[in-house]
C-alpha cells in the first residue's frame, strides 16, 4: 500500500508539475509573440515630438525678433 501512495504521488507531482510548465510557456509565447512597440511608432513619435519642438523653436524666434523690433531689449 505504501509502494503504490508513493507511486501515485510521484505521479501526481510530475502531472501537476507538467501542467505548470504548458501554463507558463503558454504565457511566454504568448507575451513574447506580440510587439508591444514597434519600430514604426517610435520613429513617427519622434518625428512628431522633432516638428513640434522646431516650431516652439520658431515661434520664440519670431517672438525674440519682435521684440528686439520693439526695442524690449536694450
């Protein structure tokens, strides 16, 4: 009787431990399958943080300018 408790726990155990890893792997592959950035969006998000720091740029430029035409600075 002893033989076969220890058979079963074993078996339970490799059983139980086999599941874990499928779940785990699943969740791996799953993880690892999907980009969660891509390269493409980078590059158009910096393009657009690049335009709109060039025309903040700009437009202090502009005002700078007007500002001098005014005589603000001395």
């Amino acid at each position: 009787m002893l033989a076969f408790l220890k058979k079963w726990r074993q078996a339970y155990r490799d059983e139980k431990g086999d599941r874990l890893h499928a779940e785990v792997e699943a969740e791996r592959n799953a993880l690892c399958g999907n980009d969660v950035i891509k390269a493409e969006d980078i590059a158009q998000s910096l393009h657009k943080k690049n335009d709109f720091f060039s025309e903040l740029g700009d437009s202090f430029e502009s005002q700078h300018e007007e500002y001098c035409r005014r005589g603000y600075y001395t």
